[in-house]
C-alpha cells in the first residue's frame, strides 16, 4: 500500500518513538491524526509537521477510550497502534489498577481499534494495521511478565488478523523492536547496557513501520542480530536460553530498568 493521500490514525503519537513515526508517515504523503492523552506534546508534533496533521486527544485505559478514538477519526486507511506502557517490574508489586491499565492500553486497545476500523477497511478493499509490539513479545525476561503478556498477545492478535485479512485487501505488520536509543521508554531510564548489547534508534522503528506498510510484510525486527538470534534461541529452548540470559546479566539490568519505569505504571 502507498501512503500517499491515506488517512493514517497514529497512538502513542506523543511519545519517543510516536514522534518518530509520525514525521515518517507524514514524509510519505500521509493525512496523520495523532494520538495520546497529552494533548501540548500532540500539538508540538503537529506545528512540527505543518499541515495534513490532526490532533485526537483519548485515554485508551478509559473503557469507551478506543471506540470513541475511532469514531473521531472517521475514515482511516492506516492504523498503528503504538501506544504502550513498559509494564515492568515483578508481577506482585502492581496494583490491580496497573495491571489492568497495561492490559487495556498495550492489548485491548488495539484491538478494539482493529475491530472497529477493520469493516470499513474491507469494504473499500484496501486498508493497512501495523502493531508495535517489542522483542519482548517473542522472548520474555526478567521482570517482564506483564509487558510480555501483552506484547505476545499482540503477535498472536496480528498473526491471526493477517491470515483473516489475506485475501481482501488488508494487510498486518507486527514491528518487534528491541531496546531503543535516544528517545522512547528505555531511553528514558538513563540506564545503560553492557557494550556487547546493541540498540536501534526510534527512527529504524518508524522505517520498519512504513517498510511494513509499503511491502505487507507481516513481522519485522527492529534490533541487531545477537538480539533476534536470542530471541530465536528462546522460542526453541526457553530455559537454556533463560539461564544463558541470567549468567549474562540480565536480572540487575531488568532491576534497574523496572525501577527508573515504575512511574508509568
Ligand atoms: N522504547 C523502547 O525501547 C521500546 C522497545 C520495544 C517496544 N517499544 C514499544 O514502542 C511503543 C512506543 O513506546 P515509546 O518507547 O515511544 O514509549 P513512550 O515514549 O513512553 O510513549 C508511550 C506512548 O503511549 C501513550 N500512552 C500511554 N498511556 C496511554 C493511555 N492511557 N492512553 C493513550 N495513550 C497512552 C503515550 O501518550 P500520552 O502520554 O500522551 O498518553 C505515549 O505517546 C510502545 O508500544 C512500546 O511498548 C518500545
């Protein structure tokens, strides 16, 4: 699908890697309506773009949130669902209130926006969903169990969507990228990785959405090789590759990242 003359519904537009795909939509001809609950970063990244850009102010953890986004937003060709909470940290330190705010912002939002942009995408025969799910979704770690759950659980929503979908005119990308530099939820904590672990910038993230998007492909990695080889080796052997992951470390960084996130919960 070209992005060119498309009406693309963008969450989580306010935030590091939002930002970043949204300029990239934008750059490619697209009317983008952004998306999130703060409304002056949203007006920042409209000035930013110049015309052809909308503001949607909507809280997705609120029940009504995601339907009535999609109803604002009228005719959408193009929906990524980016918005997401790091939801990190060991699963009995969150409230009851949390743990359902990341289930609804990070799950059944997108797929409630799906389920109301999906018919109209397919009687028009064209239309294009991207999911920003995380390598997290693929291979979970330490002090990640609720973010996990939600971003496998996307993988799962898209890949069945994509088999639905194949054959009338719509096509699902699900992005996994891995930890993301200079802006976003990671960058945020400050905290910093061992030099054998590689990062990706949130502009590769924004490319990979419009690579999914132009090519209907269904899943792309945004992280360097030794990242997905261990997410490939985790899907085949998860507690060898769990232990491989605790012998390198990975526990007191996922401690240190859980501590600097616990303020988005
Ligand atoms: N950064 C990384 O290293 C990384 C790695 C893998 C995957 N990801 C995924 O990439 C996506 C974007 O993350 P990011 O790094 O850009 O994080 P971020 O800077 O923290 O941005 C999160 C976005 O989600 C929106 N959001 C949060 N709660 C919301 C709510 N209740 N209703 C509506 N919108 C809400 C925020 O908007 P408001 O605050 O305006 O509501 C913000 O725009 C997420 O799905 C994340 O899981 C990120």
């Amino acid at each position: 699908m070209q992005l060119a003359g498309t009406t693309a519904l963008l969450t989580g537009a306010s935030g590091g890697i939002g930002q970043a795909i949204a300029r990239a939509l934008h750059g490619r001809g697209a009317r983008v309506l952004l998306s999130g609950r703060r409304t002056e970063a949203l007006e920042e990244v409209r000035r930013e773009l110049g015309g052809n850009a909308e503001v949607l102010e909507a809280d997705l953890a609120e029940p009504a949130g995601a339907a009535t986004l999609a109803q604002r937003a009228g005719v959408v060709d193009v929906l990524v669902a980016n918005a997401g909470l790091p939801a990190s940290g060991r699963l009995e330190r969150f409230t009851q209130e949390e743990i359902d705010r990341a289930l609804d912002v990070n799950l059944r939002a997108p797929i409630q926006l799906s389920r109301a942009l999906v018919p109209g995408m397919v009687e028009r025969g064209s239309g294009h969903l991207v999911f920003v799910s995380s390598l997290s979704g693929k291979a979970a770690a330490a002090r990640s169990a609720l973010y996990s759950a939600t971003k496998f659980g996307l993988r799962g929503f898209a890949s069945g969507l994509h088999q639905d979908l194949h054959d009338r005119g719509v096509g699902v990308t699900v992005v996994f990228p891995s930890f993301i530099r200079e802006a976003g939820m990671f960058a945020d904590t400050g905290v910093k990785l061992p030099a054998w672990v590689g990062t990706r910038s949130p502009d590769d993230v924004a490319r990979a959405v419009v690579r999914g998007i132009e090519t209907g492909k269904a899943e792309i990695d945004v992280a360097p090789l030794s990242l997905r080889l261990g997410a490939l080796a985790s899907g085949l052997a998860p507690e060898t590759s769990a232990r491989v992951q605790r012998r390198l470390g990975s526990q007191g960084i996922a401690r240190s990242i859980s501590r600097e996130q616990r303020e988005k919960r």
